[in-house]
C-alpha cells in the first residue's frame, strides 16, 4: 500500500465535545457552539499541545494548513473524516437551523426513563490541560476510555434537544473501527492533499465499496443429550477468537450473532473461511455500496436483504451408509463409544452406541459438555432462550425517537420526522445495555434458583431444573421486572418489545434439538411452549397482568379453560363465541374473556399457563 | 418421455390429502427417539405413490405441503423375533389429524390417478399409521415461475430440480434424503430443505420461511368466516335457548337432514314461533352448505347453539371484514339421509297419498307415536285390531283411505333399511308427511303482517 497503515486513531476526533470552550473562555468570536481545539484554542502550541501522535492527527484534521504542514503525506485524515460520516447520528441530516432550541449537552436514552440533564463536559482550565498533556503521550483507546470513558458515555454525539440520543462514546468507537477499515482499502489514486469537497468527488466516482454482514453463526449438530451440548462452549469459543482476530471488521457482537464490515470481497471471504474453519455454518444478510452511498442509507440498515445460508464446504452430492447421527450432514467415520479412549468399558456399556463423524465425534471429546444437566432426573427442566431482534429493535427505536424528536423540537418540519431513521452507533448503545440486561438476569436467576439448580452454556441461553413447573411463571415475573429496569419505554401498547423470551419446558431428558428447534422459530414478545402439549404466546408488558388473572383463574376454573382451549384448537372463533355463554352453562371466565376480547391473550396460552400455574383451590370439572 | 408435460406444458393435480395418523419418521436418535418431521418430503410422496401406482418406467414428481396437524407420541418397545425378546423401548413422535396439500406434476401416467384414492404413506404402516385419503381438488394447475421459500424437502438433482421449474436457488438450506432402493435406505442424496429460497413453480414455495406449529391465526381459522357470514345475515338474538340446544342435540348426533326433520316438525307445534323456526332452518341450511361445518354437523351443532350470541362476538371482538368468504360445499347426503328422501318419495307417489287431501293433526301423531313406541309390525297389528279406533282419529270430512294410508307408510318404512332400527327418526319422518291444503288462520295474518 503506498500510505501509511498506521492506527488513525479516529476514536479520539471528538475529544473536544468534552470541554466546555465557553466556560473555558476559550470560544472564538463568531464560532456557533464549536468543539474542535483549532476553532477554540487557536494557538494550540502555545497550550502546550505537541502536534505529533496520530490522536492530534485526528484531532486537528479539519484544518488543512496545519495537516499539510504536520502530516503532508498522510491519508488518515481522509479516513477519519469518512469514518466520522459513515458513523453520525440523524443529525447530520438535519439542516442547522432546523431545530432552533438550546443545545443539550447531555444524552438521552431513548429506552430508559431516568435521565440525566447535567452538562458532562470539563468546564476548567486544568482540566484542558490535563487532557492535552495526555494526547500529548499519543494514549491508546484503552488509555483513553479509562480516564473520560464515563463523559464519553454522558455526552451526547450531537447536541441539538431530540436529536442527543446517541452517546459520543458509541459514535466514537464505531469511527474507530470503520477509519481502520477504510485504511486498508487502496487510496493510491488520491492525492492526500487535495481538499475534501474534492476528496468525496473522487471516492463517488471510484469503486471503493464497503460490505456489511450480519451474521448468525449456527451448528450443523442436532444435538440431542447434555454430552452432545459441549457444541455451545464450541461455538462461545470461536465467536471469542473470531472477534479477537477481526477486533475491526466485528462492529458489534451478541448472542451467537456478528455484525462486521469489510473493505474488500478477500477480507469477507477470509473472515468467512475463519468460520467455517472452526466447524460452523451460519445465515448472512448483506449490505453492499459506495462508501457515500452506505452513509446515505445508515449502516447495518438491511432493508431489503434477505437471508442466506452459507455451508462450510461444498457437501457431498452422495453421502454412503452409515450416516452421522448427530449432524446427519456426513458420513460417520467413528463409532462412539468404542473409539473414544477416554471412556472406560463399565461407562461403555451404560452409553447407547452411535456413528459419528470426524467432527461430531470430536466436538463430544475435545469441548466440555453440561455437567449439572446429566444428573438432573427427577422433575422438569425449563430451557430460557434471549434473543434480539435487530430489525424490530430498528423500527421501536425509530418510533420512539420520532416521538422524542417532535416532543423536544416541536418545530420541526414533518419532513425530517418521517425520514428520520436509526443511526448505527444508537443501535450500538443498546447492543452494550442488552449485554447487561443478559448479565442481569443471569445474576437474578442464580439468585432466585440457586447456583447448582442452572446451567449456563451461552450467554442467551440458560437451562434450569424445576422443583415444580409453577416456578416458570416466577422466571417470567422476574424477567417482566429486569425488562421493566432496563427498559422501561419499550414496553408500551404501541411498539413492540424487540427482545424475544423463550420458554421450553420438558423432562430432563427430552432431546435437546427439539427444544433448538423451537427457539429458532419463536417471534413474539414472550413464548413458552409445554413440551406435548402447547405453546402459550403473550406480549411482555401484558406479562404481569395476565400472570396474575391467570393464577386467580386457575384456582378455581382449570377445567373450563381446558375446554374452552380445546375448543380453540379447531377454531379460536368459534372458542371466542364459547366465552360469551353466561348463565347456568356459561364457563364463567370473565377475567379471561377481557385479557381474550383485548388481544393480550389467546385461549391456548391461557390454557398453557393455567397448567403452570400452582395446584390449589377446587378444580370446577 | 412424459408425453403429457411434452404436449401440454408443464401442468400439476392438486390433491387433499387427510390422514388420522401420520409418521413422517426422521432418523432415529440415540436409538430411543424418532423425531416425525413436520414437512412432507418429495421422495415420501414419490415412494407412497409409487407402490400405489406401480410403473418402471415413468417418473413421479410430487410435493406437499402440510396444512395442519398435531404432534403427539408414543412409547414401543419393537420384538426381536430372533431373540423373542423386546427391545429398549422408543418414544416415536407422529402427527394426528393431518390435512395436506399434494401437488403431482402431470404426466402420461400421473394424469392417469383416480381423483380419489387411499394412499399408504410414511412409517409405522403395519401399525395402523399412514392411511391417507386422497381426493382432488384441481387439475391441471398451470404453474408460475417466481421466487419464495421452498416449503419441502426434495432431492438436490438436475431431474428434480427441472421438473420442478426450480431455475435458480439463491439461498440454499441443504440436508440429506435417504434413497431406499429394494426397501432398504442404500445411500443418503442431497437434498434442498424446507426454507431454501429459490426461483421456482409456484406450487412448491411459500411467501415466508415455513415455522413449526404456527398458532391459528385468523385467516386459517376454519370456523371464522362462516361466523362472520352469519353475523352479516343478522341474526336474531332472542331465540329461545331450549329449541336451539335441542336442535343442536339432534344436528349433532344425527345430522342435518334429521335437524331439518326435526325443525319441521317443531313449526307444527303451536308452542314455537314459526318465524324463530324459520330463521333457525336458514342457518342450519348454510351451514350444511359451507365448509368445514357440511361434513362435520357437530361443528355446526356447536355454532347453532350459540347462534344468539353471533351479533355480541361481532361487536366484541371486531373480526376484520374482508374476511373471506367460507368455501361452498356439495352436500352430499348420508344413506340413513338418502334412505328418509327415498321412503318420503315413495310415500309421496303413491296412491293412497294422492287420494287423502288431509293428513294432519291427531291421527299422523297418534301413527307416529306408534311407530316410535312399538315398531312397525305391533303398529300395523294395532293398525288392523283397532280400526275402528283409528278410524275414529280421522277428522271429519277426510276419506277412510287415510288408514290405507298409514297402513302404506309404516310397511314402506318397514321394508327400508335403517329406519326401522331408528324409530324416533321414523316418528319424525311420519310427522314430516302431514298434508296441508289451506293454509292456516296463523300464516295468513303473518302474510298481512309482512306484507
């Protein structure tokens, strides 16, 4: 590559947005609410800032005479300031003068309620000072995140009110990955001194083009027992190392899915070589333009792309007996137990003989299975399932920030609501705050059942013995409260929750796959299915109500919602009409019937809960 | 050379399919659990049609698609007849109350298919499962080439995928299909599973990626649209709660030709409102005319009893209103139905019928009465002992032949071949025969007042 591949350390570029300039007194005659130091301090060496490390690259890139007299041949500027674009808020969309009210520093959660309106910036003299010394040792981001981390995180990318909702940390981050992924693209044909205007003409016209995937990484596995589960902690280690191998191209990860952008067709193959080499197939959504021409559009915004499927290699048009019974993608080389020479001949005989094939078989003995799970025979188990939905998750943000933006700048030409779209870096927020809502729950639930009563093979994905079913519906309370927590303005009648909790309980025995299978088709708000007899479907936010209808029901009319379910097997209409018979022969279900007449609750689930519910109270069959 | 595709185009039969017990068995898992998929794969179909169907030398090409089911299991233990012994028991999923729709590519052969048959489909055959009814429902489906979701399963091969129109897969979902040759699994193909997407006919797609065990929404909820159907006729909703339970009774043990009779013969009765009557015999006859309450007159039962409470269900839970319109049936009537039409139109041509101008009143329930009570052959002996008696039933002015008469419908009666051992639905059938020549005080004022 003719230019450098150093860092171009973009993360730092919106460092001054910390200080408070008019405080300071350092604002310049007739700038509006600036934040670069060039525009404030004017003579920075005279601040004692030493124009060398390539977070001052960052920093000053702006001012083309100081670049052309400190980094003449440098490219980073131009990357940076592409990041800077790819990775803005709304914002940026919206003309200056659109939203004529006082700036608001600080930011405001779209999904939480407490909020903060206090100004995080420095606003002292030393603490300019300070900072400047500490650019001054060229600090890594780690450095740089330890030390103003928690303003980076209260500070809001833009200031305009309704438009702060994005923290500067997130937009900064998501600068810093995508400038180290524009640096390795081949930027030969521009000339680094040309002026910016210019520098966007020229990439227009080139075919530099950046690549989003999302990906879901899968197993080809079906597994079926506790020793065939040591697939999770397969599959929790290669997401780690794939992130730690890719630490720019991951723009984000949870769950068992990636988000990762790449510079060429070569950097997403290899990536996807990385997969495949670690034994997984996945699903891909991808988005593919223009640089200019994804920062139009918003990044990750995967509106008309579907789903692929992507297969570690070409398989085998003919696959000969015998056939591997765990993935049944290949022929079983391996016979399990037999070949296993860690398993001693009294456990041979207790375990059932398989055919497995190479990697069936040493994804059983090399990855640690479930431990707990095995001895739990007794009772029931509930299999709990987290998952987000990215797309959902973009369309409640964005009628939660219309509904913001028109509150904090009533003025605003309707226009610019109704083409108001998520940014990338606010997804980002919320991906950081789904994390801890996931390591809160797994805290509540070891607080609620006791360590050696849960297994914990993803951070999703949770398997807990049950001294009695009706302990699922305290999972639920619980779960409806953590949500309430963390995040309280997503639940509401009008947008739907994005994350989706799933429920399967079972003997401890049932197979495995069958509980996987469900979980990869679950789409509402709140699912539990009761293994051989039904699935019960809610909305979280009616969770608590109905939760409590149903117990109350339960006591008393178990069997009449048995009946009522039953008709609602063949026709929920027709069980709607059930529910109206009052009198002598009526079920007498009337708190049912209004969770029923305003959708919050169909028959059959209502049925499903009333089998959790606790025994107790006479039974009316 | 399929001579058919070669002359016409590619053309496909639509068949339903409907089976009580259905084992789609997947492979076994650590030797104790068989899954029972819940799609139809392509070679299943091609494997049950073909030893239905047996021909060498032309190939089957079919998908289907299932339409609703339920999943249940059982536990068996297989016999090792070598050993005598019993092996460690499988739990063996397996889906009850299966419909589905079967697509067939059409061929010089396939064209050939009865448009109604029984068909031997899936595992566990000796044990009662797979016993499949066919019946079609269209013919010569001109396909659509388009892109969706495969909702199947079938073989990743060049034959497959042309006769199938499938030109382009864009999002392949691979897994393997086992190929039996001689009833045995010999080797395991490729194959495109459910939720690839492809460009192909539109027969084999779905819209939106296939889900297990959707819950019944709406639109596929069967009993909906005849609900929402009656609700636009208004019905009334002060129907008395007695006559509609009793005919519900009776529609759900005996059908709709028995709750017609029996209606009938509440209209006679002076204790009903004819109007009431009326409008409960509308509903009955457009249930007996929609689908899925014509074949299944319990379903009906279960509206008609709640026919008071239509217009509230409306109001309460808003159902959308372009709801679509309950598919129309052919009733086909039952052989008790069929036995009641023909002994009514015997009865009704014969000459001591045409003679009476009067059959009413006291004498046609006292025959009926009898008839319930005691048979046909102790009604003809009371018929014959106690003329005189009988005689003295009639109403002045009718002519004697009134008891050839009932002589004449009790012996046709007798010489069919369900009704005698259903006395009560004779009586209803007798009571059905009455004649009336004038009408009556009642249905002219009801006339003036309508009018």
């Amino acid at each position: 590559m003719p230019h450098e591949i150093d860092d171009p350390k973009a993360e730092f570029h919106d460092i001054g947005k910390l200080l408070n300039w008019d405080a300071l007194g350092l604002k310049k005659e007739n700038e509006k609410d600036p934040h670069e130091f060039e525009k404030c301090v004017g003579d920075l060496e005279r601040w004692g800032v030493e124009l060398k490390g390539s977070a001052w690259r960052a920093i000053t890139r702006k001012n083309e005479d100081r670049r052309k007299k400190n980094w003449p041949d440098s490219y980073a500027w131009i990357f940076v300031s592409f990041a800077d674009e790819l990775a803005a808020g709304y914002g940026r969309k919206i003309p200056e003068n659109e939203v004529k009210v006082d700036p608001n520093r600080h930011y405001d959660c779209l999904w939480r309620s407490e909020s903060t309106t206090e100004d995080p910036r420095l606003k002292k003299p030393e603490d300019l000072k300070e900072m400047i010394q500490f650019l001054n040792k060229d600090p890594s981001w780690e450095e740089a995140k330890e030390k103003y981390g928690d303003r980076w995180k209260k500070r809001a990318e833009t200031a305009r009110p309704g438009l702060n909702v994005t923290t500067l940390l997130s937009h900064s981050e998501v600068t810093g990955k995508l400038a180290r992924i524009l640096a390795r693209m081949d930027w030969s044909d521009i000339d680094p001194r040309t002026p910016w205007e210019e520098v966007k003409k020229q990439v227009n016209k080139s075919h530099r083009k950046l690549t989003i995937c999302h990906y879901e990484l899968n197993f080809v596995q079906k597994p079926f027992r506790a020793r065939d589960l040591g697939v999770f902690s397969a599959l929790k280690n290669a997401l780690n190392e794939i992130e730690s191998e890719f630490p720019d191209n991951v723009l984000s990860r949870f769950e068992n899915q990636i988000i990762a952008v790449f510079e060429s067709e070569e950097a997403r193959e290899n990536f996807e070589k990385h997969i495949f080499k670690r034994g997984f197939f996945f699903r891909k959504r991808t988005q593919q333009g223009m640089i200019l021409e994804i920062k139009r559009h918003g990044i990750a915004n995967f509106k008309e792309g579907h789903w692929n499927f992507h297969f570690p290699q070409e398989l085998p048009e003919k696959i000969e007996l015998p056939l591997c019974e765990n993935c049944q993608m290949a022929q079983a080389a391996k016979k399990w137990p037999q070949d296993c020479p860690e398993v001693t001949p009294e456990k041979e005989e207790e375990m059932t003989p398989e055919d497995l094939c190479e990697d069936c078989f040493d994804l059983r003995e090399r990855h640690q299975p479930l431990r707990k799970l095995p001895t739990w025979r007794e009772g029931s188990v509930v299999w709990l399932m987290i998952h987000l939905d990215i797309d959902a998750l973009r369309t409640t943000l964005t009628c939660l920030h219309r509904c913001f933006l028109q509150e904090k700048a009533p003025n605003i030409k309707k226009r610019w609501v109704k083409k108001l779209e998520v940014s990338y870096p606010m997804l980002v927020d919320f991906f950081e705050d789904y994390k801890n809502y996931l390591k809160s729950v797994h805290q509540t639930l070891d607080t609620l059942m006791g360590q050696e009563r849960i297994e914990h093979p993803m951070d999703h994905l949770w398997c807990i013995q049950l001294n009695e079913r009706a302990e699922v519906l305290d999972i639920i309370e619980k779960l409806y409260e953590l949500s309430l927590e963390s995040f309280p303005k997503l639940l509401s009648d009008s947008i739907s929750y994005p994350i989706r909790h799933t429920l399967s309980i079972s003997n401890p025995k049932y197979p495995f796959f069958q509980h996987w299978r469900f979980f990869q088709d679950a789409s509402e708000e709140v699912e539990i299915q009761l293994v051989n007899s039904g699935v019960a479907r809610f909305r979280m936010k009616d969770s608590q109500s109905i939760l409590q209808v149903i117990t109350e029901t339960a006591k008393d009319h178990r069997a009449s919602l048995h009946k009522l379910s039953a008709i609602a097997t063949i026709s929920p209409a027709l069980a709607q009409l059930a529910l109206l018979e009052k009198g002598e022969h009526g079920l007498k279900l009337d708190e049912i019937e209004s969770l029923v007449k305003t959708k919050q609750l169909d028959l059959q689930s209502a049925r499903i809960l009333a089998n959790l519910a606790p025994k107790g109270g006479k039974n009316d069959g | 050379m399929d001579k058919f595709t070669q002359e016409n185009g590619r053309r496909y039969r639509k068949y339903r399919m409907t089976a009580q017990l259905l084992c789609i068995g997947d492979r076994m898992r650590a030797s104790i659990f068989r899954p029972c998929l819940r799609v139809l794969p392509g070679t299943t179909l091609e494997g049950a049609l073909r030893s239905q169907f047996p021909n060498p030398d032309r190939c089957v090409y079919t998908v289907g698609r299932l339409i609703r089911y339920k999943v249940d299991s059982l536990a068996y233990a297989p016999r090792d007849r070598a050993l005598n012994t019993s092996v460690v028991p499988i739990q063996t999923e397996f889906l009850t109350d299966v419909e589905a729709e079967i697509y067939i590519l059409l061929n010089d052969w396939t064209v050939k298919f009865p448009e109604k048959f029984t068909l031997r489909i899936g595992a566990m055959r000796a044990h009662g499962f797979g016993i499949a009814e066919m019946e079609m429902t269209k013919d010569k489906i001109e396909p659509e080439s388009k892109g969706g979701y495969l909702y199947t399963r079938i073989p990743d091969t060049t034959k497959w995928k042309n006769a199938l129109g499938i030109k382009n897969v864009l999002s392949p979902v691979y897994g393997y299909l086992p190929i039996p040759e001689r009833g045995a699994i010999t080797y395991y193909q490729r194959s495109l599973f459910e939720n690839t997407y492809l460009c192909a006919d539109d027969v084999i797609l779905a819209d939106t990626p296939q889900k297990t065990e959707e819950p019944i929404t709406f639109d596929r909820d069967p009993i909906a649209p005849i609900l929402v159907s009656l609700a636009k006729e208004n019905p009334p909703q002060n129907l008395p709660a007695h006559l509609l339970n009793s005919v519900a009774d009776v529609l759900a043990k005996y059908g709709y030709a028995i709750a017609d009779l029996f209606l009938g013969d509440k209209s006679t009765k002076k204790t009903s409102d004819e109007k009431q009557v009326e409008a409960i015999k509308k509903h009955i006859a457009f249930l007996r005319t929609v689908q899925p309450t014509s074949n299944n007159p319990t379903l009906g039962a279960s509206i008609i009893k709640r026919l008071n409470l239509i217009n509230e269900w409306k109001d309460s839970f808003q159902p959308p209103a372009d709801c679509q319109e309950p598919p129309r049936a052919d009733p086909t009537p039952d052989p008790l139905e069929k036995e009641i039409n023909s002994v009514i139109e015997s009865i009704k041509k014969s000459q001591a019928y045409e003679q009476v101008k009067k059959f009413k009143g006291k004498f046609v329930i006292a025959l009926a009465d009898a008839y319930a009570l005691y048979g046909g052959e102790k009604t003809l002996q009371r018929l014959n002992e106690s003329q005189q008696r009988w005689r003295a039933s009639v109403r002045k002015g009718q002519p004697e032949d009134v008891v050839d008469l009932a002589r004449e419908i009790v012996q046709t009666i007798d010489s069919s071949t369900l009704l005698p051992s259903h006395p009560q639905i004779a009586r209803l059938v007798i009571r059905s025969l009455q004649k009336d020549s004038q009408p009556s005080k009642q249905h002219s004022t009801q006339r003036r007042f309508e009018r």
